[in-house]
C-alpha cells in the first residue's frame, strides 16, 4: 500500500552548516532568485532508529536583490515502488543582510510524524522552493541526501583473564532498526571487521573480517598476546549507518 506523505512542523531558524549538498545550477528558473548554500542535517546522514525522537534540520541561503520572503517550501522525499515519504513544510527566513536570507526548516518526528517504509532508506530527493519579495520565485529539485536505518552493535571478548596463548572467543550482534516493525533485527550477511587495541595504545588495528550470520551474529577466535581491547568495526552500507562498539578489555597473563 502507498504511503502517505508527512508534513513537517516549523522549530526556527538554525544557522547553516555542514557540507553543501550538489545542486543544479544557481537560475533554475527565470528568476533573479539565487541558492547559495543547501544543507540537509549538517551535511551528515539523517539516520532513523525506532523512535519518534529523531530530528533534522533542511537550510537554505537565498538572495535576491529584493530581498527574499519569509515564505517557501522545503521537502525531502522518495518514491520507490509503491512506497512514497516525504517530509516538507514551511521554513522560518532569517535575513542575514538586505538581499540575503537563511530559510531553516526543522524536521521533529512524534506522536503524528512517523518514520518510513525500509524500502525507502537511501537517496531522497530534495526539493526548494524559495520566493523574492518582489515575486520572483525559485522552485527545483536540489540533488539527493542520504536517509538510513541506525545500526547497533555489541561485543564480548572471553575469557578474562586469559593465559598467554590460548584462545579468546569473541562475540556480538549486528542489527539494524526495522522501520516497518518499530524493532531492532539482525543484519545478516554483513563483513564486520574486528579491530584490538593494545592496553598502552590509543589506536585501533583490523585483525580480521566476520561476516554475520543469519540472525546478525558474530563469533569468532583470536589468540591471546597482550593486555588490550577488543571491538567491532561495522562500516555501514548505502541503506544503514555505520557503528562500532565500545572496547572490551581483556587481562592476558
């Protein structure tokens, strides 16, 4: 069944940061109207768990020589399938300078803002339209932005303490939050590096690559050298966040 849009509620103006996302060409239209700058949740991935708590912020730079309308529309969305989401609204502009304004719309998911499909994780579009105040209007798709389902990720190194040379087995689960279910399942088939640390060190080195099993299990041996932390490394994919785990510290002796 195709799903409904979501409009989005307006939570003020935030300053523009982030990377600046490609777009097409400054006159979309024939209007004097031109985009500086566009940038979707501080250039980073918006990434969606399981809860209604998840925010993120649309900003545009417009000017024109006019000045530009505390107006417009901003809209991220994807249609893939049968499956269509969007989240749009009404910005707040803030103007910076006579000709220059700053539109941000903040996007607060709740009670009656919900989260998509999982066939929708990937590149959504992002649409601008911003007005002049002497009418003229700029109105265009403006490149692509990157929505993913959040992973997370566990570890347990054992035994510990461990005698110098024997095995340590270490342990964990990948999973990925199931938007359609509002759970946490496995992420299954997915190469997952393990990483160490040595006690004295700061920095972490790949000791090899796991690939999850069928429920997003990850078992593997290793032999026991040195004090040291153990960790999971999960990359992510075009679809889901990237995570890694905290390290787990094992005592050789």
């Amino acid at each position: 069944m195709r799903a409904t849009s979501i409009s989005a509620a307006v939570v003020g103006a935030v300053a523009l940061c982030g990377s600046v996302l490609a777009g097409p060409p400054a006159y979309a239209t024939e209007t004097d109207v031109v985009i500086k700058k566009v940038s979707v949740n501080g250039g980073k991935s918006i990434v969606f768990g399981t809860s209604r708590t998840e925010s993120f912020t649309i900003s545009v730079t417009a000017s024109d020589d006019s000045g530009i309308k505390n107006d417009g529309f901003l809209q991220i969305e994807r249609e893939k399938g049968d499956d269509y989401w969007s989240y749009h609204g009404v910005p707040r502009c803030t103007a910076v300078s006579a000709t220059t304004s700053t539109c941000s719309l903040t996007v607060k998911l709740e009670r009656d803002i919900d989260l998509p499909r999982n066939t929708l994780a990937g590149p959504w579009n992002v649409y601008v339209q911003i007005e002049s105040k002497d009418g003229d209007l700029y109105s265009a798709d403006y490149g692509t932005h990157s929505v993913k389902r959040r992973s997370t990720l566990g570890v347990d190194a054992a035994p510990e303490p461990v005698t110098k040379g024997k095995a340590i087995t270490v342990t964990g689960k990948l999973a990925r939050a199931n938007w359609d279910k509002y759970v946490y399942a496995g992420y299954t088939n997915q190469s997952v590096q393990l990483q160490f640390r040595p006690k004295d060190s700061n920095t972490y080195s790949t000791v090899k690559t796991v690939k999850s099993d069928g429920t997003g299990k990850l078992r593997t041996t290793v032999t026991a050298s040195r004090d040291g932390y153990w960790r999971w490394n999960f990359a992510g994919t075009s679809t889901t966040a990237a995570t890694k785990t905290a390290g787990d510290f094992v005592d050789v002796r």
